[in-house]
C-alpha cells in the first residue's frame, strides 16, 4: 500500500537533502510536487490543500531554511503532518468497555469485507484476549449470509448464533443479546446486512438494531480500493447513523493509498483496524506514524516485529538463535529458518516495511519476489538423509546425484545450495566467536 505516493514522495526528498542550503522557491516547488504525488495518490482535493498549507507554513516560518540539513528538516514536518493526516499518533483501539456481553456492530455495503472482517476481529478478541465471542449474521437478504458466518466463526474458533429461519434483523439482534447473556459471552459481533449503495431502508434497518443493542462499537468497512468513494461512504454512514471507527479493507490492493489519507479528515472517524488480505489473521491495528513511516521510505519497524511475534513459533526461534549463537548450524536449522520465513506471508510485504525497501519494491513492480528458490531448497533437505542434513559435508557427487533425483532438482542447485549453506555456517561461527557483546560492539562501529 502507498507504493505510489511513496515512490513520488522518497524523490521529492531525495532533491531536497542534495540541495544542502535551501531557499523559499525550493520550498515552494518541493511543495507542488507533494502536491501532485497526493493527488496523484487520489487523497481528497481539500485533505491535500490542507496538508501543503500546512507543511509550507511549517517549514518557512521555523528555522527549516537555516538548519544543517534543511532537507530532512523538511521531511521531518511532512512526516507530522502526515501523521496528524492519518487521525494523529497511536492507534485508537476497539472500545470494549461495557457491561458484557459487549456488542460491536458490524455496518457498510456488501461487498466491501464486513463479514470476513467481523470473522477476523471475532478470531483476535478470541485469541489475543481470551475473550469469549458469539457471531451472529443480521442479513436476511442473502440467503446463504447467515450460513457463509456460521463457516467463518468455525474457522475463527469462535461460536456463532443458530439461524432460525424467518426472523427479522432486529429480532435476531435480541436474540444474539439473549443468548450472549444466558452463556456468558464477553463479546457479541452483530454483522448486518450491506446493501449494493447507500439507501434509507439500510439506515433504517441499522438505527433499529442500534436502539435494540446500544453498541460499544459501530464499526464501518470500507474497501480501501474504491478510494474516495470508500470516503464518501462513510461520511454518508457517519452523518446518517454514527460510526465509532473505521476498518478499511484490502489495503494489499490499494497501491495509492488515497481513501486512508482523506478518512479522519473529511469524516471526523478514526481507522482503527485494517485488512490486508482474505485470511483471518489479515487484520492489523491503524497505527498513524507506522504507516506515515511506511510512506516516507522509513519502514514500519515496529509493525515487522509484531507480526513476526504474531506468526513466528518462539520456541523455535529461540532454538535456532542458540544454535547460531553457539556456532552449531546444519541443514536443519536451515529448513526450520525458511518454514518460519514462508510463514511471516508475502517476501514483498515484509519488505514493505523494512527502511529503504520500498524503492526495492517499486522495482519489483507487481512482481512478487521469486521465493520458489526457498521451496527447492526445502525439498533438496527433505530428500538428505539425516546424517547428511547434519553434516552436509559428506555430500560428495554420489549423494548429491541421489539428492537431486529424489528432489527433482539439479546437482548443480545442490551444489549452489551447499555453498550458501558453507556461507551462512561460517558468519554464524563468526558470531559465536565474538559474543553478545562483540556483536553489539559491531553493530555500533
Ligand atoms: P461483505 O459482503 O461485505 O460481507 O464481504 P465479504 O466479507 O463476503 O468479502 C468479500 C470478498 O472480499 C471476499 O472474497 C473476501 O475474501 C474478500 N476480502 C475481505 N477483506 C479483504 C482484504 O482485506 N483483502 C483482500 N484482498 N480481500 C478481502
């Protein structure tokens, strides 16, 4: 997400810090090209004016001009501004406080993600706070809604309402309440049924199950995609029902990044969450100066070492880097480290976030990194046997013509596999060597 504005952006930059001394005419043209990167990226026309304003007044009338590095200085003010853009620091979590069992409802139109989102949040209330979590489907209109919930709670692991046909929305709203508070559920999910636009009946239909309930949460999903009608959605959801935040959907698709810019200012609601793929663990909390990092080419640091706290298996991390740590490195470590890789998703989404990698990325362009390299070298280990796998250096020609057999490969992929192995053993004897300390010493000289 934000390749586009992120790419403009990073060259704006890149000009100014070569300056070295800079004058309010370069100020000014700095300014006309962030002006068109924004709008290039599709940010609202009145979010964007604002913003320019914003920096140029920051940026002349402080000591900018003066300073050492006037470039950076600059960068500095784009990447607040950018920031307070996106709703200010930190994110703002879910509200959950409330006499269980507490309601969130699910509102937006069909299609945009609601009922994998309401699956997704449903999975992280159950996992991550051990919250018990009822879900139950409100659309009436489609037929297999209720049913497509019911499949969805049973792979989140969390329970959902039995559909008893013929009821209205709002009676399977109390209904939900009922049960939620006869079997102790902590959380109640209320998806409602989307509509294909924006109509009375809708906000009808929402007004009522509001009353019913009283929810701690109206949350709108918006599909990030359809950039500032997803804006305009839900300054028409906000305005006629009241949202409490904001989730924005398929944020893997949407390259320019325009509807998460223009949200807080032009409907007054935070994002709170983002989805960023079909799988229920493809939700992350919206935190402003981790995605204005992420834009600005400075990475998201933060963000990398949470999902690889989320998706890593610590144990076996901890394993691994005690083996490194001792010098100790065979190929099995090796297959362990490229099953924890395949499991943190896409190699162009970590790269995303680490600093300096977007540009990388844009050179990719569309393409994914070739990871398939990885998936041979996990099939050349699987068809080792276990002496060869601890001590690869017993692979002569006669094993490596029955490894490449039995994987399907080529000796000489054996052999460029051995070599980056013999690389890799040989940093981490390095390592060992030197210790914690010796490595700190290295990382600061
Ligand atoms: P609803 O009509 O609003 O309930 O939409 P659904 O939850 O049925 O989602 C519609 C489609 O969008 C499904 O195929 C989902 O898998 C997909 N989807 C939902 N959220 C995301 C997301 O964050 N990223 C991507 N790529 N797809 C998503």
């Amino acid at each position: 997400m934000f390749e586009t504005l992120s790419g403009k952006l990073s060259g704006v930059f890149d000009g100014l810090a070569k300056r070295g001394a800079l004058s309010e005419a370069d100020v000014t043209e700095a300014m006309r090209e962030v002006r068109l990167a924004m709008l290039d990226a599709d940010v609202a026309l009145p979010v964007v004016k604002d913003f320019v304003n914003k920096v140029r007044e920051r940026a002349v009338g402080h000591e900018v001009l003066d300073s050492i590095s006037p470039g950076q200085a600059v960068a500095k003010i784009v990447n607040d501004a950018l920031i307070d853009a996106l709703g200010g620091a930190g994110a703002v979590p879910l509200n959950l406080n409330a006499v269980p069992p507490v309601p969130i409802l699910m509102v937006g139109l069909q299609g945009s993600g609601k009922t994998t989102t309401s699956g997704k949040i449903a999975r992280r209330l159950a996992q991550r706070e051990r919250k018990k979590v009822l879900l139950a489907s409100l659309d009436t209109q489609r037929p297999a809604a209720q049913l497509q919930l019911a499949q969805l709670a049973e792979r989140a692991g969390v329970a959902s309402l039995p559909i008893i046909a013929g009821q209205t929305p709002v009676e399977i709203a109390q209904r939900a309440m009922e049960v939620g508070r006869r079997e102790g559920y902590d959380i109640v999910i209320l998806d409602t049924a989307g509509r294909l636009s924006i109509d009375e009946a809708l906000m009808d239909e929402v007004r009522a199950i509001r009353a019913e309930t009283s929810p701690a949460e109206t949350l709108l999903v918006v599909d990030a995609m359809t950039g500032q009608d997803a804006v305009n959605t839900a300054k028409a959801f906000n305005e006629a029902v009241g949202v409490t935040g904001v989730v924005m959907t398929r944020m893997d698709g949407d390259a320019r990044g325009g509807a998460a810019l223009s949200m807080r200012a032009i409907t007054g609601a935070p994002i709170k969450l983002t989805g960023s793929g079909e799988k229920l663990d493809a939700l992350e909390e919206f935190h402003p100066e981790r995605v204005a990092g992420r834009i600005l080419g400075l990475g998201d640091i933060a963000g990398l070492v949470e999902k690889a706290a989320d998706t890593l298996d610590h144990e076996e991390s901890e394993k691994l880097a005690l083996k490194m740590m001792q010098g100790k490195f065979d190929l099995d470590d090796y297959a362990a480290q490229i099953r924890q890789i395949n499991k943190m998703g896409s190699i162009s989404g970590i790269l995303g976030m680490l600093p300096g990698m977007g540009k990388l990325k844009d050179a990719l362009g569309d393409k994914e990194l070739d990871t398939s390299v990885l998936t041979r070298h996990q099939a050349i280990i699987s068809s080792m046997t276990r002496a060869e796998r601890r001590q690869p250096s017993i692979i002569k020609a006669s094993r490596k013509k029955r490894i490449a057999a039995g994987s399907g490969t080529t000796v000489q992929e054996i052999n460029r596999l051995l070599k980056q192995y013999d690389a890799m053993a040989s940093m981490m004897k390095r390592f060992s060597k030197l210790g914690v300390k010796g490595l700190m010493r290295q990382g600061l000289s």
